[in-house]
C-alpha cells in the first residue's frame, strides 16, 4: 500500500468518581473554616447554600489546598458546605454536605 501512514497519539482522561468529604467545620468568632482529605485534585471548589441540598454558590473556585475559611459567613445565618475536586476533566461531584449555623462570639451552642 502506497500512501502515509498515519499515527496518533490520544490521551484518555477518566473523571475521577471520589468526592472529597469535609472533615471538619468549625466557627471562630469571625469564620467558618472548613478542612478536608487531600485526593491530588488540582484544586477544589467550595460552595455554600442557605439550605440543605442547595443550590449552592461557589464562593471558592481554585483553592489549592485542603482548607477554607469563609470571612463572609454571618453569626445566627445558616450556611451549607460541600466541596469539589477539579481536575483535567472538570468537576467531580459535590462532597458530603456539613451544616454551620454560627453564633455571636462569646456565645457558645451547649448541647
């Protein structure tokens, strides 16, 4: 066969289906920082909503490391909390949901 012979090189991509689930949320005072399991993400995207299961708003996109703390969270609001790992292929899926409902400084939730 007379002609060229063409050769291609195709990079395969899977989307990782691991969310990574927040560990732990706590409220200062001033923020609500959150931490979580590192899965080599490229970075995460945090989101919060007013209430469970949503919709969220991004209120992060490209934070490159396993914690966030929100400044603009106010005391006595409700907020939600999921994070996402981003990688080549896009978003993963939203994490587990944690809810904080952050008290005035000096107060504390006795349960």
């Amino acid at each position: 066969m007379n002609g060229p012979n063409n050769i291609y090189d195709i990079n395969v991509f899977f989307k990782p289906s691991v969310a990574p689930p927040v560990l732990k949320e706590e409220w200062n005072g001033t923020n609500v920082s959150l931490t979580w399991n590192n899965l080599g993400a490229d970075s995460y995207s945090v989101k919060r909503a007013e209430k469970p299961g949503g919709p969220y708003v991004s209120v992060a996109d490209s934070v490159y490391i396993t914690s966030y703390s929100d400044n603009a969270a106010k005391a006595g609001a409700p907020y939600c909390y999921v994070v996402a790992a981003n990688h080549t292929c896009g978003e993963n899926q939203n994490s587990n949901e944690v809810q904080v409902t952050p008290q005035p400084k000096g107060l504390r939730c006795v349960r």
